[in-house]
C-alpha cells in the first residue's frame, strides 16, 4: 500500500477491553456489536485522515500523519462510544494508545520500535482511557488545532512490558468523559502509589532537593503541617525516582491506622505480603525487604509516631531499603533528616511582575489550575492579578487552603473569594514561616469552606467525618437514611461537597465508586461533629451500620461474584473501626456478633493473626458481657482462625469449650456446627473411628434442621472421614452429594472442597491424569485467585502428581510456590488432611540436594500470575 503516511508518524493502537466477557455475555449479539464499534472507530478515522494500517479481532492499528488528526480522532471515537453506551447500555469500552515516531515501513505495514511502544501505551490503558506517550503529549501541548474540551494531563513515569525504559504517560481528558482511571495496567509496574486525580503544580525545587536527600540518607522526613503538600511531594518524588528502585516504589496510608502495632501489617499489604500465622509480621516484611532495592513511603506517620522504632529496624535489616514519611512532626530517630516542607512559592504582592511570569509562581499556577477545574474559562488577567496574589499570601501559600478557596470559583468571583476570606481568616497574613500559625490559616481556610455551605451540607460534611479510610455512597445513604435528620440528597450533597474540594472520589478496580477526606479535612469535619455534641452518636451508629454490613456478608462469603468479600476488603478500615468502638464502649456482645461474621472473610482474604486478634481482645472481656450463644459462636470462629493456622491445639480448646456451651443451652445447631469441626481435628489426630461417628452426629443433626447447605458441608466432612479409611465409594457419593448443593448455592468454596474429595479418591487409585487435569482447572478459576488456602492445597497435590508420573522439577517448583503461600497467607490446609508425600523427599534420589536447592528458590520466586501460568503447561517435557 503507498498511501501509509510516511516520516513522523502517529500510531494510534485500540483494542475492546474484556472482550471475552463480553463474547461470552452477548452470544450471537457479540458480532452485531462488532461492526457497531468498527463502523464508530472507521466514522471518525475517515474525518481524520486516518489510514487503517491492520485490525484483527476488535483491535485497530491506525496511522495519522499529524498528532491533532491521531489525538482528535481518539476523542471523538471515545465520545462516540460513550453515547453508544448510553443508547444501548451495552458495556463497552475501548482502550486506546497513541504515539509519534518515525515510521519504518515493511511492505504493506510498518515495523520497528515506535510501533511496538504505541501497542504497548495501549495495552497499558483502561477501557474508556486514551493514553499517550511525552512524543505525542508534547507535541499536542504545542499544538493549535486541538478539539475543545480535550485537554492532556501527565500520569507520570511507568514501567511497560518489553520497553528497557520507563515511560511517561498522558492521559487525554475529554469533557464530560470519564476521566479517574486507576493507574496505567502496566506489566511489572514498579510504581504502587495512589492515582492522581488532578494536576500536579511542579515543585521541581523541592523535587530535587528531596532527591539528593535521599541519595545521600535513607530516611527523609517531610514534615510541616496538613495541608502543606507533603503527601503530594513524596509521591511525585516516588514518581521520578522510579529508574533507582528496580524492586519498585510503595506507599503505605497511615492515615486511618488508629493503632500503632497495625503499622508492619500495613506495610505488609502494602507490599501484598500476607501474615504468617504464630510469626510476627515485622519478620515476614523485614526477610521480603532484606534483599531488595525499594522505597516506602509512609504517609501519615504523625498517627502511629510510637512505630518510629519500626521504621529504624527495617532499614537495619534492609541495606537497600530508602524511606520517605510525610508527618506532622519527626520520627526523632538516628539517621532520619528532616525536611520541613515549605509553602508555596509567593510572588511580593507589592511589586506584581507581568502575567506569565505571574502564573509560574506555584501557588498562582495552583489557584489557576484548580479554578480551571471549576470554571475552564477561568484566566488570570490585569485586573484580578492583584486579588488573586492576595488570597495566595492570605493562605500562606499553603496548597490545601488554596484548592479550598479555588474551588469556589464557580459562582464566586476571585473578589467576592477576597472579601468572604478577609471576614473569615483571623490573621493578618504574615510570612508563612511559622508552624503554628500556618496550622491555624489552614483550619481557618477550611473553616471558611466549611461556611459556606447550605447547614444541611455542613451536617453531611461532619458525618462523614465519621468514616475511616474512606466510604461507599450506600454506606452514607444508609446512615443518611437512618438519620433522617441529615435533609439533603447524598448524591447532590457529595457532588456539592467534591466541587468544594472538601471530598475526593474514585473509582475502585470494583468499579465502585470511593470517597475520601484529607486527613485534615477529616479532623476538622470530627471536631465539628464533636462541638455539635454528635460524635459519640455517630460512632455508634457508624459501629451499628458496618455490624449489619457484615451481617449482610456473611451467608453471601462464597458466592461466586466475589461481590463480599471485596466490599469488606475496601471497607476493612470502617470494619476495624467499628469493632474498636464496640470494645470502647464496653458493648461486647456486639463486637462478639461483628467479630463472628467477619470470622471467613478474614481466613480467605489471609487476615488470619488479625481476626484472631479482634476476637482474643473481645472474649477476653468477662463473660457476663455476652451471652452464651454468642460467645460459642465467637469460640467456633476463633477456632476456625487458629485451625487455618494450625494451630491445633488452641483449636481443640475453643471448638471443646464451645460444644459444652451449646450444649448446656440445648443449641442444636450450635452443637451440630462444633461437632462437625471437632470431626476434623479427630482426623487430623488419626482417629477416623472417632471422626467418623462425630460427622455422622453432626450430619444427623443438620437433617432434622433441614439445614441444607448445612447437609452438604456435613457430608463433605464424612465423605473426608471415608477417604481416610478407605471406603472410596461411600466418600464419592457423598462429596457429589454435596456438591450437588453447593452448585445451586453457587457457592465456589464448598464446590471446591467436593472436588478436593474427588482428587483425593482419583490421586488413590492411581488416576494421575484426572487429578492434574482437574488440578490445572480449578487452579486457573477466576474466584481461586484471591483465595491463597485453595491455591496453596491445590498446587500441593498437582506437586505430587507431577512427581508421581515423572516430571519431578515441575513438582518441586510446583511445591515450592505453594509453600511460599502458606507463609504468606499465615497458613493452609492441615497437611494431615492433604496425605501428601514430602516433596523435596520424593525427588532426593533424582537430583542432587544443590539442584534441589535451586529449583526450590526459583519456585519461590515466581509471582502468583507466573505460577497459575506454569501449573497449566502440560506435555511430557520437565521444564
Ligand atoms: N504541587 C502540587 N500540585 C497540585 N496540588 C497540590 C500540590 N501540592 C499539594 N497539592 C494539593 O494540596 C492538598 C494538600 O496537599 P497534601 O500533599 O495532601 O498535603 P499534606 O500531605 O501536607 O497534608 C491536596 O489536595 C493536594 O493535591
Ligand atoms: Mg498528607
């Protein structure tokens, strides 16, 4: 083809994101959705000179001669394809990369490195997200022919998948389009800090500074008071530094942490490291950290100062470990330099210099870009030059207060801002150089805010100060709904409250929507709420509203949407909270109540020491706190807990001491519930005799209940009984049973113990083929990926088949990873209960100990996507 554009090209790369999904969905109406998108995407190429160079599938790789055609033509093809999502309420959306390069044509097509970066950018965008590359940003920003209301804001430095270098990627805002996309997907991203969600006012001084801080010392302190910045620098910092950090960049929220031995096991999530059931946590992140080149950033650390020891021992024990904390005040520990954040640059309200060298002043640029947010014609002219410097030296250059004053732009002009300031603040502005008092013009700032809105507003906004860590729109609903006091519509209220700057959203990885409040717009929205006399009846009622949440969880825990327990993840924070309030209050019982329901969503999403932890604190209470139900049902779910850790002894105590107490109040239930986990502990000892009859009791029990789902969990601990003794018939008629149920419960946890069963029966008779067939399955489901004691056990029993018909490397490797996840997750199956064959044992007369050795640590190694990749390669070969 000779009509390819030629010389400096822009690729444009797009592709339908989960178009499985959506194949799978639609059937027959996928093909008609097809050419829907591919006569939206050809529409807009033919208006923009693009030249289709290669589709396949639902991807299109097309070439423009000049950025405004390529970066236009994206726009207007996302436009297109948001009105058809409105039309049709079809979910589609379509991720699309751009990037300006020389073009090497290959015949009919184009070849070489800047096409495969387009692709890559591409692959890196979200459905709905146009990302470019600096190529292309830069040369948009200089150019005059944009659409209206597109505009390109920087994401930051990422690392892509194949390229040696990381990227800088843009991101195209299209009015009125979606535009709060988490982070760029990139593959092996080293970069795990929190989205921008707005522009960045660059602070390349600071910038620098703290960077040769931090290659000079390995703990850097930002303090200075909220609202100063230092959050944002630390993480813009992190941004820049990326290409010093291969092991990559973390940041760890402090902020809603209300209890300072929490900190390692923040970090540890914060590093997707798990607990390690009797070990202490600190010990886990201390040995993950040892050999590795990271930066932490700790933000919020003014919460938990009493952790500063923490902070010192890690970095003993971690030689490549640099540390940046943003607090209030300094750690005070050896080797910690501080760096006072300054405010924003001011320019001298006396001697005003011309308008473009005006709006490089940082706390200018600030109040534009964010007036610009509110109101896109906002423009800095002669006449309000002069007012706009003025509230920027008011606000001591303190960015918080700026964005706050900013935000009214909308309706309010920058002298109206001025003269409702001057009534507001009670200082007279003096150099911001003094703590105090920059503390005090930010309240004030925020207090101002905080005035202006309508009072059923300013009831909403001290509500919320309520919430830790953030909140749903159904949580404020909810509570709003139950107050009835609170008299303005929630969604109106926070969209109100997001233009005033005093909130920010986000949408999770869910697709749920989020919101949070500074920290310091938290504590002033709390100490509001404690002058108005309604902070402790808040707490409660936030306490009571998350115990119904998870009430509401509980029977829907193994569902197989997931739904749940990702909600409780997002919401662990307010859960935490609301278990402290009820331990504060001295209500026991209620806290017994919420501890029990969340009892399975801690052992599948491996907070094991956690949860433990909770109901130790509450059972330890005096008994007459709670009564004799619930504080059995409590028993039977610490049991639970210290049995995926196994601990079995601990486990014997609470399951024994629950069955007297269930049996004392007549509990049938409750007697069936302690008696089939007792079952398990008797197998696990070696008496199937024992066991056998105990599941057979419980079992008996459950049926005069006509409790089905129930019925089925006794059966699947028979049938485990059965395996035991051999009677291989009876525990497949059982576990299929069962199955049965858990199938029309769609219930993913109790369909996989029924099928772990029937791996064990097929592993007896010597089927290998069906076990890894199974194995491999059940390994790559989508609802197992989150659940490390499932991974760990099937992986374990593939280890040994693998070993069993020949390929011994793979079987190592194999148990090697499970391992690794056992640790991790603080724990697993009972290994008793698995009658696996040691591993490492099983190959010692195959290889010798140093290869053993080896292929044990590159297991070790593998990350959790590599290793389901590598449990599913089939074939003879031993690789
Ligand atoms: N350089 C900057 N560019 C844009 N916004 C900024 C900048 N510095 C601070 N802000 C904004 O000001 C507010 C307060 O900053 P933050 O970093 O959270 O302060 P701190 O951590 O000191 O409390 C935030 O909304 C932040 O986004
Ligand atoms: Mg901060």
């Amino acid at each position: 083809m000779s009509d390819l554009p030629t010389g400096t090209v822009t690729f444009l790369f797009t592709d339908i994101e989960g178009s499985t999904r959506l194949l799978n969905e639609l059937g027959d109406g996928f093909g008609e959705l097809l050419d829907h998108h591919h006569r939206i995407l050809r529409e807009a190429l033919s208006r923009h000179n693009g030249v289709e160079v290669g589709t396949e599938g639902d991807a299109f790789f097309v070439a423009f001669e000049t950025v405004t055609d390529g970066v236009n033509a994206a726009a207007e093809m996302q436009r297109a394809l948001a009105e058809h999502r409105d039309q049709s309420g079809v979910d589609l959306w379509v991720r699309m990369g751009l990037h300006t390069g020389e073009a090497q044509q290959v015949g009919d097509n184009y070849g070489g490195l800047d096409v495969h970066r387009a692709a890559r950018i591409s692959a890196a965008a979200h459905g709905g997200q146009v990302l470019l590359s600096a190529a292309t940003a830069h040369q948009v920003q200089v150019s005059p022919r944009l659409d209206a209301g597109v505009r390109v804001l920087d994401l930051g430095r990422f690392r892509l998948k194949d390229l040696a270098e990381s990227e800088q990627l843009f991101q195209l805002c299209i009015e009125g389009l979606r535009a709060d996309f988490p982070p760029p997907t990139a593959l092996g991203n080293p970069l795990h800090l929190p989205p921008r969600l707005d522009e960045f006012v660059d602070r390349s001084h600071e910038i620098r500074t703290i960077q040769t801080l931090l290659s000079e010392r390995r703990l850097v302190t930002l303090t200075g008071p909220g609202g100063t910045g230092k959050t944002r620098l630390a993480t813009e910092v992190g941004r820049v530094a990326v290409s010093d950090f291969p092991d990559g960049i973390f940041f760890v929220e402090l902020a809603a942490i209300f209890d300072f031995s929490l900190v390692p096991s923040t970090i540890a999530r914060a590093l997707s490291l798990r607990e390690e059931g009797a070990r202490p946590i600190i010990e886990t992140v201390t040995d993950y950290l040892a050999s590795k080149q990271i930066l932490l950033i700790l933000d919020n650390f003014e919460q938990v100062v009493e952790s500063a020891p923490v902070v010192s021992d890690l970095l003993r024990a971690a030689p490549g470990l640099k540390v940046i904390v943003t607090s209030r005040v300094s750690l005070l520990v050896s080797g910690e330099h501080e760096y006072p954040v300054p405010p924003m640059a001011l320019p001298d309200a006396q001697r005003l210099p011309d308008l473009e060298v005006l709006s490089e002043y940082e706390s200018i640029d600030l109040f534009l870009k964010r007036a610009r947010s509110v109101k896109p014609d906002f423009a800095l002219t002669g006449d309000n030059a002069p007012v706009i410097v003025e509230i920027c030296v008011r606000l001591d250059g303190l960015p918080l207060a700026i964005e706050l004053a900013a935000a009214r732009a909308r309706l309010l002009s920058p002298h109206e801002i001025l003269t409702r300031l001057g009534q507001s603040l009670s200082l007279l502005s003096k150099p911001g150089r003094d703590v105090p008092q920059r503390q005090r013009t930010l309240m004030d700032a925020i207090g101002w805010s905080y005035e202006l809105l309508d009072p059923e507003l300013q009831t909403l906004f001290r509500t919320l100060g309520v919430f830790r860590g953030g909140w749903a729109l159904d949580d404020v609903e909810s509570i709003a709904h139950r107050e009835g006091a609170l008299g303005v519509d929630v969604i109106d209220g926070l969209e109100s409250l997001i233009s005033s700057s005093l909130v920010r959203a986000w949408e999770t990885d869910e697709g749920e929507t989020w919101f949070v409040m500074l920290q310091t717009i938290r504590e002033f929205a709390l100490q509001s709420l404690a002058d108005s006399g309604e902070l402790q009846h808040f707490r409660m009622v936030h306490a009571r509203y998350f115990a119904d949440l998870a009430r509401s969880a509980e029977p829907e825990i193994f569902n197989d949407d997931q739904h749940w327990p990702d909600r409780l993840d997002l919401e662990h924070d307010n859960l935490r909270a609301a278990l402290r309030r009820f331990i504060d209050a001295g209500e026991i019982q209620e806290g017994l109540v919420m501890a029990t329901h969340l009892w399975r969503f801690w052992q599948i999403r491996s907070h094991l020491a956690e949860g433990r932890a909770w109901l130790t604190a509450l059972l330890d209470f005096p008994k007459n706190k709670s009564d004799p139900a619930t504080r059995a049902a409590a028993l039977i779910a610490i049991g639970g807990l210290t049995y995926w850790q196994n601990d079995f002894a601990m486990t014997r105590v609470h399951y024994e001491e629950a069955l007297d107490t269930f049996e004392s109040i007549g509990d049938q239930r409750g007697i069936a519930e302690a008696l089939y986990n007792l079952g398990f502990l008797f197998l696990i000892d070696g008496d199937t005799k024992r066991s056998l009859e105990i599941h057979g009791r419980s079992l008996a029990i459950y049926r005069d209940l006509e409790d089905e789902l129930n019925v089925a969990y006794a059966k699947w601990g028979l049938a485990m009984a059965y395996v035991r003794d051999r009677e291989l018939d009876e525990a497949a008629r059982l576990a299929r049973e069962s199955q049965d149920t858990f199938e029309r419960h769609r219930n993913w946890y109790g369909r996989m113990l029924g099928e772990f069963v029937l791996l064990q029966i097929d592993r007896i008779a010597g089927n290998h083929d069906r076990v890894l067939a199974l194995t491999r399955e059940i390994l790559e489901r989508p609802e197992m990926q989150k659940d490390a004691v499932g991974i760990s056990s099937m992986l374990e029993v593939q280890a040994n088949t693998e070993i069993a018909v020949g390929r011994p490397r793979r079987g190592l490797k194999l148990a090697a990873a499970a391992d690794r996840m056992r640790t991790e997750h603080g724990g697993g199956a009972p290994p008793p209960l698995l009658e696996l064959e040691d591993p490492r044992a099983l190959v010692a007369d195959v290889f010798s100990e140093d290869t053993i050795e080896g292929i044990w640590f590159e297991g070790q190694q593998m990350s959790l996507e590599e290793i389901i990749a590598y449990s599913q390669k089939d074939g003879e070969s031993d690789e």
